[in-house]
DNA sequence: TCCGATTATTAAAACGTTATAAATTACCCC
DNA sequence: GGGGTAATTTATAACGTTTTAATAATCGGA
C-alpha cells in the first residue's frame, strides 16, 4: 500500500489525474491543459487535440470542489422537497424525472426538507447565503410565494412546481388543474350526476385556486349542487378527511358525485361509499387525478385523469439549465396537461 | 440608491464572511482563527471564545468548496436510490427519514439513480473514484452484492439496505422479511387457509431469500400447500402480475390464501378475487407488507403489517454517520421489526 | 533582414480552507 | 534577571482550478 504522510483524505490520494498530470505528460503547461479542456479557441486546435487526448486517456475529471471554489459555481441543483404531497409516489416520480435529465450533465441533485407549514424561506436563504447551489426547483408553490419573490430579487436561477400570481415572469412548469377540475365535473355531470363534492389543498397555493375555480365555474354553468368540504385539506390526516366524507353521505342530502384531487382521497371517499352502503356507479361516481397506475387494480375501478409528474420533473430541470445558462424566463413556461381516462 | 464611487468598501461587507473577516477583526490570523473555531485546545480559551463570538456576530459558515478541497472530505452522503421499490411511498418516506437525520450535521444528501437491472456498479465507481461523498446509502442489495465487495476493499463508508451474504461484516439496516413472512403464513393458517401463495421480488436480492425461508418453513411446518409464482416477480408490470394472479384463480386449485410482499401486489390480488367473482373473507385471505396507511381506506380491509421506512432511514443516516466517525462495523446492525396490524 | 502584429503559450495569483513547522510570548524556577 | 520550558500564535504551503497579464513563437510585409 502506498504510504500517505499528509493524513488527508484516505480515498483521495489513490493518483486521481489532474491537470497537472495531464501537463506534465504532454508537456504543455497546466494553464494551457485547462484552457485546452475548456476549448478555449485562443488554444491551437492540434494543442486541443493532444491535451484531449491525454484527458481521455488518464480519465481525467475536473475536481469539483477545485473548480467551485474558483468559480463560485456549484455544480448543485437542489430541491426542496415538500413533506406532504397528494400522491403516493410523488417523491419517486419527481425525483425520477429530474434525475434523467441531469445525468451526464454534471450536476448533481440535493435534496432539501420543504415543511409548507413552518418557514419555507429558511431553507432558501441558507442556500443563498452559503452558495450551496447553482439552482433551485420546489413545489407546492403558493400565490405570493415567499420564495420566488427573495429567488428573483437575488436574481437566483430556480423553477417552480406551480404559478404565483406575481406580474414579474418566472419559470414554471405546471400541471392544468383548472381544465383537470373543470372535465372531471363535466363528466360527473354526463354522468348524470347532479350533486358533486370535492376536497380542495390549502388555500394559500396557487393550485388550490384553480382547482377551485375549474371546480365551480363548470358547477355552475351545468347549473348542479356543489360543495366544498370545510374544515379540512387534502393534507388533512386521512382519518379526519374519512370522517368528514363519512358524515356528509350520513347527512340529508349526500353527493352523488366526488372530484379528487390525490388518490388518497380518492380511497377515501370510495371507501366512505362503501362504508355508509352506497354502490359505486349506482349512488355516487368518483373522478380522481392519479399520477400511479393504482387504480387499475382497485375495485370498483373509477374514472382517474394522469398527471405526469415524471415528464413534470423532466421538463422543470431541462427548464432550470436553461435558465442557468442565462435564457429569460419570460418564455420559460409549460403546462402539463390532463390525461383522462375517459 | 446610495452611489459608491471609491470602489471601495460598501458592498464588501455584504460578502459573505471568510476567516479573513473574523481574522482582522479581531485582530488575530487566519490561521488561529481557522483552529479556534476547530476548538483546538493548542488555542488559548479565551481566544477561542473571543473568536467563536465574531464569528457568530458575522454570520460565519466556512466554505464547503475551500474546506473540501483541503480537506478532501465532501459533507455529501449520497443515496443510490433503486427505479423499483415495493411501495409507491419508499422513496418519500425513506428520503424523509434521511434527511431527518442529517438535518443541521452540515452533510448533504445527493440522490443518484441505480437501476437494478442495469450496472450498479458505475454509480459507485463514478463516486468513488471522483471523490463525490463521504458515504453512500443504497437500496435493494444483493446476496453477493457487487457495491458491497467494491466499497469494503476500498474501504468506503456505506450501510447498505439489507444484509449480503458476504463473511466481512458491514453496516446494514434491514426489514425481518423472514419473520413478516412467517407471520403471514401463520396468520393464514390460524383463520383456516390451506393453500397459500406467494409473489417473490427478483432472486438475486438477498430479501427474496428471507421472504422465501420464512414461507417456504412456515407453510411446510403447518403442513399446508403454497405455491409461489412463476415467470413473474413484485417488480413485473402490474398487468403481468395480475393475469398470472387471475389465471391462477381461474385454475383448478385456486389459493385462499395470499402472502403479498407490497402494497401494489396486495392491490393486484385484491382485484384478481373481485374479478374472478371471489370474495374476500370467505374464499380467501390476504397479508399484506405496508408502509403507508392506504389500506386503511381500501375495502375490503386486508391484514397488514407495517414496515416503518422513514426509521429505516433515519437508522441508516445514523449508522453512516458513526461509520463515517470511524467506528467499527462490526456492531452496526439494525434490524428493523415487523407491525403488524393484526 | 528585421519589425510589428498576430497567434500560442505560460507564470502567477487567487478562491478559502487546514496542517505543518516555526516563531513568539508567557511562565516558572533558581 | 537569566535560562529553559510550556503555552500561544502565526507564516507558509498546499489542495486543483481558472483567469489575467505577460511572454514567446510565428508570420507577413516592407
């Protein structure tokens, strides 16, 4: 074993190649390898060539830490992720998603505790403050998003999970909770259903707002019965949302239609129906967004729209390193639409 | 608004704060300032505490890109986080637990993608030999697995989910997936079933042993008939999955007993009775792995029993941290007790 | 043949930290 | 007060990059 007086780092020393392994093996100097490997065109090509070479040979990377405490440049993308979601697998999909797109780029992914209900800024100012990345991406993105309003004065790269109701332009990637609100109603309505129900997230996000307003605006145009589950969210502890939904199918007028925003809820209101001895198809219909394949194995089998959270954490990191490089945001938007079952 | 012509000092004092700040402002030299705040009992208290004060006044965080580079040491743990879990929730409730943990140690977490199927063995060769973390956490292991041979002869710190078969110790945290197994069998067997069935993840992981022990010894001990599918494993597409479950309802011997290692499965077998017109509690039973209350609000209510993810990671963060302080493996197992609801 | 202008290379400094070795100061005892 | 030791402090040299400014090489053109 080769002997390491320095006492630093044990896995380090094991002759990872530099830039001055490269230099000295090619003879040129280390200044002239690294503006090689950076293509710098002030550089000879045939130089270019040689020192690419030997780059490739040794299986020479750029050592990060090296290079971002010269540059300042992470090579970090982070994400703040939120503790509740309305699916499942939200985490994995999303996660997924990113991941895909940012190998091979260089960048690597932390991932960073989001509470919605304690202080949602913490996180970001730490980030900021200490330059622990080169870009941000979050989600449950409320209207007056703390968040985006101190990113954009720091004039800080991130996308967002979500719009804001801010008039200056910001990245965004998100999902058309209006239109999935409005056809979901629309086609309990189809169904003949007359009296609809839903449980909306809380009401400082974005998307609550337009979940709600797809939501009523077709409610009323089909001119039915609506109503709002009060008292509780879709972050509401499973067994309160049960309890709620349990009771109003026990009350005098019970709906007939639900719209779901999760698929936990989703199981809790077909599991309210059966509870309180209502058929599914017969009493009530249900209408849920789903981002997992689950509801092809659950009986009865109801009416689901799909929201790619994949191909939402694809386009929100491609979004990013767009926005990295420098692109204005003012275009760097993307709606993902609704896929109905039906 | 205030115009700065001298080029001089105003917005320095917006930068962030090095050493060099506390160090002439106290008036001592970097280099005591550096070993002050390393509580360096070499450095006189009073110093120490002179200095601990300004750097607190100033908001001082060193430099994760400096110190690393020093140091060669990363603050990064990195999560080789499987495409394929049994439960939808892992990834998010086992990340949460992760980061629980390592909330406010100053480590990081970076999340990069195994594939199981695919070489698992790049991910882990690319962190190793670029110096990307301090230790690394993975998912899914294996009997003999690759990751654990490569990271024990270079002497990296991991603690792997799930044990090997290797005669080194090493740091894991692992599920009794044996002892679920044989609970499930056993609690078939007391409400009366006699022809039990089982649907095993993909055999080089170490678990599918267990799961299959625990079965396999179990059924053979109350004399009952068992089969375990074939040509499919918990990670086939859901579709596969389910028409080999419904084949086998609609076969000679159907099973009134099943043994279902993930929530999606138990799904799929819950749907193959309702659509081979079977009726859960009279023609047959199911026990089902969890991680997640889903199953509160499915119905019929199956039997569960809970594997607690989020512990799982907050056990493992804890094991690499002491393993990354240098303590021996050879204490550090964890094994992780099935609930069951029943 | 030599000069000015490109073109190509490089020396040196810096990013913020830590570790080594050396220098300084304080202290004690005679 | 001096000599020696212990207690503190600090100068300096890295770690591996990138970048600025300067140097060296090449090339036409007069």
């Amino acid at each position: 074993m080769i002997d390491d007086p320095s006492g630093i780092a044990p896995h380090v020393q094991s002759e990872r190649p530099t830039l001055r392994t490269i230099a000295t093996a090619t003879g040129f100097s280390v200044a002239t390898v690294s503006r090689a490997l950076a293509d710098d065109p002030q550089i000879a090509a045939k130089t270019r060539a040689t020192v690419a070479a030997a780059a490739q040979r040794f299986g020479y990377v750029p050592d990060r830490a090296a290079r971002r405490l010269r540059t300042g440049r992470t090579q970090v993308i982070s994400l703040l992720l939120a503790t509740e979601h309305e699916f499942l697998g939200f985490t994995h999909e999303f996660l997924t998603g990113i991941t895909q797109v940012l190998a091979g780029t260089g960048y690597s992914v932390t991932v960073v505790p989001d509470s919605p209900d304690g202080d949602r800024l913490a996180p970001v100012r730490t980030i900021l403050r200490n330059n622990l990345a080169d870009g941000l991406l979050f989600t449950r993105t409320e209207a007056f998003d703390p968040r985006v309003r101190l990113l954009m004065e720091a004039d800080f790269p991130f996308v967002s999970h979500g719009r804001t109701e801010f008039t200056a332009p910001h990245p965004w990637v998100d999902f058309d909770n209006e239109a999935f609100a409005r056809n979901a109603v629309e086609h309990l309505v189809a169904k003949g259903r007359r009296r609809i129900s839903l449980v909306l997230p809380g009401d400082k996000f974005t998307f609550t707002q337009h979940l709600r307003y797809g939501f009523l605006s077709a409610a009323r145009a089909a001119g039915i019965a609506y109503d709002i589950a009060e008292g509780i969210t879709l972050d509401s502890p499973t067994p309160d949302i049960a309890a709620v939904l349990t009771a109003a199918r026990r009350g005098p007028n019970p709906p007939d239609g639900y719209v779901c925003v999760g698929e936990v809820t989703a199981l809790v209101a077909l599991a309210a129906l059966a509870d309180t001895g209502a058929l599914y198809g017969v009493d009530a219909d249900i209408v849920a967004k789903r981002a997992s394949p689950i509801f092809d194995n659950i009986r009865p089998q109801i009416d689901t729209v799909f929201e790619d959270l994949r191909e939402t954490g694809r386009a929100m990191a491609e979004m990013l390193l767009r926005r990295m490089e420098g692109e204005p945001a003012d275009d760097l938007h993307r709606m993902i639409l609704p896929v109905p079952s039906f």
